[in-house]
C-alpha cells in the first residue's frame, strides 16, 4: 500500500530552527508537496520538489531524497505564527496526491 | 477576489437526509478535487474531475457523489447522510490535473459537516 510517515506533534521554541520529516512509499513518485494548515483553516501551499536536494523560499526550506523515499521541511527564525501543522504529499505514478495525517508543530516564547 | 468559495460554512445534518456541498472556483482552473480531513489521518480523495464534463472515483467515493457540468462548479452530494460522513470538507482546483507535474492543488476554506 502507500504510505506516507510524519510526525505526529513537534513543539519548538521561538526563533529557534525546526525540521519537519517525511517518509514515503508509494506506487510511483511524481513529487511531493509541502502544505501549511492553522487550525480551522484550508491547506496553504508552501514547496515542491520533485528533483533531489535542498529547494529555499526565505525562512522555509525543504529537501528531498528520492533514493531514500524521504523528504523534510526545515523553519528558520520560527515565529509564532508558524504555529501549525505541515502536511507532506506524494504525487504518485496515476498523479494522485497522497497525503500524510501532518504533523502539529507548536512554537513556544 | 480570485480563489475557491464553499458553501455551506458548516452544517449539522440528520441521518438519512440528502445534502449538497458547493464549491465553486474563478480561477478558470481545469480540475477540482473533493477531500475529506478526519482527526488523525491525512487528506483523503473523494471524487476529481481533470475538466469539465469528467469525473474521477478517488480513495474514498462510498456514498458521495459529483457533478461537473462547467469549469466554476463543482458539487458534492450526500444522498443519504450517516454518521461516519461527519468531517471536514475540502475543496481543491489545480490548473491542469491528471498528467500534470507540479500542478499546484489550491484549497476552498472547508465545510464542516455533522450529521447526527
């Protein structure tokens, strides 16, 4: 079956630095996708990757190994607003987007 | 303002009754996809369409059903809602759909459904 691996709940501190894993078996692999959901809101989308290594966008950077079926989110300079939980999704070889339960990460001062 | 509206909000619904969610988008994207989110567990699929006129069964189709008539619209049906259909509703476009690589999926604010 496919399947997707994250993390449950994380909590860091304030302006500290976070990395958020994820782990994939899929039928295929078409890229994967890094959401960020507050409670009660939509998924926003924050990345992709689809080739190996490390793709930044400011204080948010994610890196992929597709050898490894791994990928993780890495958060800098964390503020509170990033309080939130960070959804990882696999397109896999229909083009279907599989996705992980996410993972909560809560900020503290 | 460009982007994707649901409606209802939120709804409490009783067993056995028909209920319609909307979803309607203007971004003039080509397909849109129905989740639902459950505590605990990732976005699951329900229905897609990858254009109008087209639908597609997803993960978890059981007692849903879709419509695609233009490219705004998307609705989803419950014919006869039970218990277990209590979740939040999502709904998504994305500019291309099946074949497309990037294909960035862009979400609606949800719909919260209780049925009782």
């Amino acid at each position: 079956g496919q399947n997707i691996d994250q993390p449950t709940e994380m909590t860091a501190t304030e302006g500290a630095i976070v990395q958020i894993n994820c782990t994939y078996q899929t039928s295929g692999f078409n890229g994967l996708f890094w959401y960020q959901q507050h409670a009660g809101e939509a998924p926003t989308f924050l990345s992709y990757n689809v080739l190996d290594g490390l793709e930044e966008k400011g204080r948010f950077s994610s890196f992929l190994s597709r050898s490894k079926g791994y990928s993780y989110l890495l958060l800098k300079e964390l503020q509170m607003k990033d309080s939130a939980s960070y959804l990882c999704a696999v397109k896999d070889s229909n083009y279907q987007l599989i996705w992980g339960a996410g993972t909560k990460l809560i900020i503290k001062p | 303002i460009a982007g994707i509206t649901q409606a209802p909000t939120s709804q409490i619904l009783a067993a056995g009754r028909r209920m319609t969610l909307r979803c309607t988008q203007d971004m003039r994207h080509n397909a849109m996809y129905w989740y639902r989110q459950d505590l605990g567990l990732g976005l699951r699929l329900i229905h897609y369409s990858n254009t109008a006129g087209t639908t597609g069964k997803g993960e978890v189709p059981d007692g849903y059903s879709v419509s695609r008539a233009n490219t705004d619209d998307f609705p989803l049906t419950l014919a006869s809602a039970v218990p277990s259909q209590t979740s939040v509703y999502f709904c998504a476009s994305s500019d291309s759909g099946g074949g497309g690589r990037q294909d960035t999926q862009y979400f609606g604010p949800g719909t919260r459904l209780t049925v009782l």
